[in-house]
C-alpha cells in the first residue's frame, strides 16, 4: 500500500524533508510503540493501529499525525487533540475518484446496465434479457444529491456537466453556495420525490444513522435508482433490501453494513442491483494523490506554514 500511495518522486521529498523510519507492522501496537520514541509526525494508513493514550505516552516528541485517508477516527484519540499534537488527513483526494464512479453509477442505472448484464450472464434468452424498465438520458434528467460534501460537490460538477438538474438536501448548504454550484436546494422528502437518481454523499455522523429509512425509500419514484458509494451507515440496508425485492427502484452500492460482503447475502441475487467491493476511491491518480497531499501536508508543518486539510476533535464523531 506504501508503494500504491507515494510515487518514487513523493518519497524521495518525503525523504528529503525528515529522516523516515518505516513501520511494516504497524498494526501491532507495541510495534508501533516502539518506533514512536523519535518521532516527530506520524504517518497513518488502513490498517494503522489507533494512537490511543498508551501509545501516545511512547511518543514524548510526536507533533503531527498525518492520515493518508479521510476520517481518522478509527486511528486518533481524544488523548491525541488534549496533548496538542496536529491532525490531518487526505480526504479531500478521494472526491474526484469517488464522484467518478456515483457518476458511472448513475449513468448505468439511468441505462439498466446492470439489468442486461445480469440477464446475459445469467444466460436468459436474448429477447429477454432485452427486457428492462424505460431508460433514460443524463441530459435534462432531475438528480439528487444528499450532502454537499467535498465528493457530493465534485459529482455535482460532474453531472451538470453532462446536462443533469441537480437538487440537493443539504441543511448547511446555504443559498448563495447553492447559486453558485448551479443546483437547486430543497428537503430530504422534496428531494427525493422528485428525482430520477439520488447519489448519496453526507457525512457518516450520529445524527446521519439510517437517514434513508423505510420511509424515505418509499417516497422514491417507481423507476428511480439509489446510488451510494459514501457509507452504510446512511441507509438502513434491510429497508433498502425490502424495497429492491419489489422491483420498483434500482440500486448501485460500493459500501455495506458487512465488509466483506457474504457470499451468500440476498443483495447479490438481485437483477435491479449494481454492485463493487468498496473500491470506488482506489484508483492509480487517486491513490497518488493521496500520497501527494500527505507529503504537502507535512511539508507545509515542517516549514511552519498552515495545513490545508487539519481536523479537530469534531473528527471523532465521524463513523467508520
């Protein structure tokens, strides 16, 4: 993953700037530990044992905790914040990736796809697997969007682009930033209701738990299609299987309440349901570009200039 994430060239300035001692398991705690005595900054990733007040005791030195992904939660703890030391992360490199693929979701979902894939490698008949619900063009058609985040705002460039109208639920979306992203602003209900495909990009925060509910899915027009590659933890998945066994909406999803997702789960089964592995970020530039922020990042500390991308404790109550 280290060599996923930083190019020859970002190492070599990463090394340029500091000594660099590499920890390969850095899931051990006590080998983690062990390599904190010294250290300064503290470069994290997937997997990355969480700092918590035990190890942040062997790290007398540590100013800067640097994530190479987007919340930190699961690697920081309140501890980190009380002592001082520095927090930032990469986040805001997933957007461009991740609203790529809710856009290549939406497009397939607006095409049923998904549905003539199935068909064909289920080997139904060629008249058959012809048939699917009435398609659509992205040109002129009504998309949500729930949470003007950093990937919802870069989906939203995306899909107006190629002629969609946006509408998008966001409670901290003002108006005059609305104006200026070209969408039009309403509540959840209104703007589910009224759109061919709702992409879902809010933060996974306590308040988010189960924001599309059973309730809300109903209110999805028959025909309309679910796109979410931000987290489960915003759509109760059991109503969500409820409603896609009627057949009346379609779903593409690349994040569950169970990862891996079991072989055996009703979810792959069904003809109406697009589905990856949680790998809508995982691309080469934005794995690079994760990497490129984090040396930025560093930089910018190292040399006494402001972070771009530095979290508070508000950090923690986001859900992973």
């Amino acid at each position: 993953m280290r060599e996923q994430l930083f190019t020859a060239g970002e190492w070599r300035r990463l090394g340029e700037l500091a000594e660099v001692a590499v920890v390969d398991r850095h899931s051990e705690p006590a080998v983690l530990g062990a390599a904190l005595g010294d250290a300064d900054v503290l470069v994290t990733g997937w997997g990355s044992a969480r700092l918590d007040a035990g190890l942040l005791g062997a790290a007398p030195r540590l100013r800067l905790v640097a994530h190479t992904g987007g919340a930190v939660s699961p690697y920081v703890c309140a501890a980190v914040f009380d002592r001082g030391v520095r927090v930032t992360q990469a986040g805001a490199a997933m957007a461009r990736p991740v609203a790529e693929v809710a856009l290549a979701f939406t497009l397939a979902l607006l095409h049923r796809v998904h549905r003539f894939d199935h068909a064909l490698h289920a080997g139904a008949p060629w008249a058959e697997a012809g048939e699917a619900p009435e398609r659509h063009q992205i040109l002129g058609c009504p998309v949500g969007v729930i949470g003007a985040s950093r990937t919802g705002r870069a989906y939203i460039a995306l899909a107006r682009a190629l002629g969609a109208e946006v509408t998008v639920a966001d409670p901290y979306l003002g108006a005059a930033e609305a104006r200026a992203l070209g969408v039009r602003l309403a509540g959840l209900d209104d703007m589910l209701a009224g759109s061919r495909i709702t992409a879902v990009h809010a933060p996974a925060l306590p308040e988010t738990r189960h924001l599309l509910s059973a309730r809300e899915l109903a209110l999805m027009p028959d025909g309309a299609g679910l796109v979410n590659t931000a987290r489960s933890w915003l759509v109760d998945e059991a109503a969500l299987l409820a409603e896609l066994r009627t057949g009346r909406i379609d779903a593409a999803l690349d994040v569950y309440d169970a990862e891996p997702l079991p072989v055996a789960h009703p979810l792959r089964a069904l003809p109406n349901v697009l589905l990856t592995p949680h790998q809508a970020a995982a691309t080469v530039e934005g794995r690079h570009a994760l990497g490129a922020s984090t040396v930025a990042e560093i930089t910018r500390f190292l040399t006494g200039r402001p972070l771009h991308h530095g979290v508070g404790r508000e950090a923690l109550d986001r859900v992973e």
